[in-house]
C-alpha cells in the first residue's frame, strides 16, 4: 500500500498518521496524531465532533439518508472531551486534522 500513498501524496493528497510511536510514516504525515493504543475509535469521533460543530457535513445527505444523527452529535461530543482529558492528543491537532480531512473528502461540498 505504501507506493500507492506517496502516489496520492504527490497527488495532492494528504496523508494522515495515526500511530502510538513516532515512525518513518509520521515524519512524512502531512499529520501526525499520536494515539494510545486503542484509541482510534475516540478520534474518529472526536473529529466527527469537529465537522459537526463547524458544519463542514453534507446537511442534505444527513437529512435525507440518516437516522440517529443528533445521537451521534451527543456520543461525538462526550467522546471528544473524554478524549482531550485521558489521550494526550492535543485539541488543536484534533481540529486541524477534521478541518483538512472534510475539506479534501468534499464532504461540505453541498452546502452552498
């Protein structure tokens, strides 16, 4: 897989590290998020977290294809701030990554 990521970084594409240890792949991260182990899950929340309060979603596609999103709105936002106080990932870095990731995937593309 690794051929494929240095591709899509040439591409434009940013890469995103998410490991415990610093490691080769983390010096060439456009981020780096150092984790604990097990932790991974709690940062896919947190970010989701970050673009649901800076409305970078596609509201239309929430509306019309989802259910149980202020569930997950509630759930995000208890999981980021157990995430900030145990897991020693900085907030700012949390943000930055959600921020980059919802601009590169498009996912506030439909809404104006």
């Amino acid at each position: 897989m690794w051929p494929k990521y240095l591709e899509a970084s040439k591409k434009g594409q940013k890469l995103y590290c998410c490991r415990p240890p610093p490691h080769k792949i983390a010096s060439m991260a456009d981020i780096h998020l150092q984790l604990r182990p097990g932790t991974d899950g709690a940062l896919a929340l947190g970010m989701m977290n970050v673009i649901i309060n800076e409305n970078l979603y596609d509201k239309e596609f929430v509306n019309h294809w989802t259910v149980g999103f202020e569930d997950l709105k509630q759930l995000s936002k208890h999981i980021l701030r157990r995430m900030l106080k145990k897991h020693q990932v900085p907030a700012a870095k949390i943000r930055e990554a959600a921020i980059l990731f919802a601009h590169e995937t498009g996912s506030n593309s439909h809404n104006g």
